[in-house]
C-alpha cells in the first residue's frame, strides 16, 4: 500500500492473477449437475461432453465478456472524464438492444441466411455506434463535450431504446416474444463453442486497440486544450475510442445480452483501490471485470439451483447496491450505514 493509503497497481495485478484461477475452476464445476473425477477423464462421457461443450464455452465468454464491459466502462468515462459515462447509461448498450432486437424480430429470414452468425454482432455494432456517435455529437460544445448534456441525450435515447423494443416485443410472435425477453435480461447459458470463439477473436485486437490508448487517456484528464498542447489530436482519439467501444459493446450485447453495471462499478473499484492512471486502470478494470462476471454467472447458477437466474438480475442486484456504497463511502469518506 502506497502512501495515499491505496493499493500498488502491481499488487493488485497480481492479486487479481491469484484469485482467477480458483473462480475458473467454481464456473467449471458448479452446476445443476455434479461432475465425476472418473467421468471427465473417459472423453464421450456424460460428464466430459458437460465440461467440454457446455461449462468450458460458457467459462470463455464470461470472461471475455465481463473483460470488455468493464473495458469499454473505462475508456468511455475517460474520453467524457465522467466517472458515471457507463455505455448503458449513456445509452450505447441500449442502441446496440434496440438494432439486435429489430434483427432478431425482422430478420430472421433472408438477413439470417445472408450474414449467418454475424448477423447479431453486426446489428449491435450499428446500433451501438449510432447512439454513441449521436450522443457525442449532441453533447459536444466548442469547449468539449458537455457531462450534462450527455447524460440527459444518454437517458432520452436510452428512453427511446426501450420504447421501440416495447413496440417490437408487443408485435412479434410468441417465439420472438420469448426468445427477445430473456436475451434482454442477459444470458450466458445457451453459450456454445462458436459464440465463445467469435467473442474471443473480436475481444482480443479491441482490447489490445483499447489499452494502448492510455496514455493519451490520461493526457485528456487534463481537458481537451491541454491536451492538444501536449500533442493529443482529440479529435480522432474520440473517433477512434467510439468506434472501438461501439464494437465492444455491440459484440458483448449480441451473444449475452444486456449485463449491465459491469462497466459502470468495475473501474470505480479499481481507481478507488489503485487511483486515476489509465495506463494501470484500464487492464486492471478488465482482468476484473472477467473476475467479477465469471462469478457472477456462478451466483446465477446457484442462487435458484436446478433452475438459473439471468446474469443481468444478478449483476444488478450486487451491482446496484455496491455501486450505492461506493458513493456513499466516497462522500463520507468513511462506512455509512
């Protein structure tokens, strides 16, 4: 512990290294079937084909998942340096619903057979890139964009979103009507070895590309004149942030749904426990958004075992709350109850 009184980012780092491994194992082994050390080791099995195609896929994208929300949660509160510019408040999460719900309503024809397994991820990614694109261009003043502003057009559209999914949900068969409700709730369960490999292969250049944008993060705390003295072209970093968090939100909320809080209470944590410095809080932010999302989805499958709560009801539910107490700790600078 520095003399701030807050955590090494290295000691954190290595904190975080030692406690994901244990939870990995809880996500392989828990659930509403118990596995047999005998049966894992005979491939075929009931409980091999259980581990390998079922908990391993699932495991996978919990934590690419959970890595880019809580990602895509930094870099967008540091390009708006607001501490509360979560991509579901500002309404990107809701955007990227409303262009997968309109796909899963309307095109499930002729667009399905087109774009295949692609057709989700590519919806979300317009939707979320419009909505961002359109908040940061209503929110944008000549002295930079404007925190207010942004989150009022955040919750308009987020209004908006939420309306035309109503429309769509209220029109479309008792399928679609389904299948829409619970993926709006956020789900991990019907994960499979091809939605787990897409998400990885999108996951690792975003975040590669989100992280080397640190530095020029922290240069941007200073305001965007400063940071253009100091030789940031704010700019094409906001360009380039948008279009990376669009995608990151996009491919997260086309294969689970809306998760929410993720993005918004992990980098809270993390620059509580280790301070402001994106080069540090941005991978600390996603190794334990991956942590925190994995155990997540072991509470969901716990907490009304056989059955299985939707991941979304459960990140709220601890989300909500934390993120409550972090405020108020934050203000008293000491518990609060």
């Amino acid at each position: 512990m520095n003399p701030t009184g807050r955590l090494s980012p290295h000691l954190l780092h290595r904190l975080l290294w030692l406690l994901l491994p244990p939870v990995m194992a809880l996500s392989l082994l828990v659930g509403p079937v118990s596995l047999s050390p005998e049966q894992l080791m005979t491939p075929g099995s009931r409980d091999f084909l259980i581990l390998f195609e079922l908990r391993l896929p699932r495991l996978l994208l919990s934590l690419f998942a959970g890595a880019l929300l809580a990602l895509t949660g930094a870099s967008i509160q540091a390009l708006f340096r607001n501490p509360l510019a979560d991509p579901g408040l500002i309404g990107i999460s809701a955007g990227a619903a409303l262009a997968a719900v309109a796909a899963l309503v309307f095109g499930g024809g002729w667009l399905l057979g087109a774009l295949g397994p692609l057709l989700l991820p590519l919806a979300a990614f317009i939707g979320g890139l419009t909505v961002t694109a359109l908040v940061a261009r209503i929110a944008r003043t000549p002295r930079g964009i404007s925190v207010t502003t942004m989150l009022l057009a955040g919750i308009a559209l987020n209004s908006i979103a939420a309306a035309a999914i109503g429309v769509m949900k209220y029109f479309s068969d008792d399928l679609s009507l389904r299948q829409v409700t619970f993926w709006l709730l956020g789900n991990l369960h019907r994960t499979d070895w091809n939605s787990a490999l897409l998400l990885a292969v999108l996951a690792l250049p975003l975040m590669a590309l989100l992280l080397r944008e640190g530095p020029q993060l922290n240069l941007l705390l200073l305001g965007e004149q400063q940071a253009r003295l100091l030789g940031v072209v704010t700019h094409r970093l906001q360009r380039r942030l948008i279009v990376l968090v669009a995608l990151g939100v996009g491919a997260v909320v086309s294969l689970g749904g809306l998760i929410g809080f993720v993005g918004l209470v992990v980098p809270h944590l993390v620059r509580l426990l280790c301070g402001p410095d994106n080069r540090a809080l941005m991978p600390l932010s996603a190794l334990l958004g991956a942590l925190l999302l994995t155990l997540a989805d072991v509470l969901a499958r716990l907490l009304v075992s056989p059955a299985e709560l939707p991941i979304g009801i459960v990140t709220a539910l601890v989300g909500g709350p934390f993120f409550l107490f972090m405020i108020l700790y934050r203000q008293r600078g000491r518990l609060w109850l």
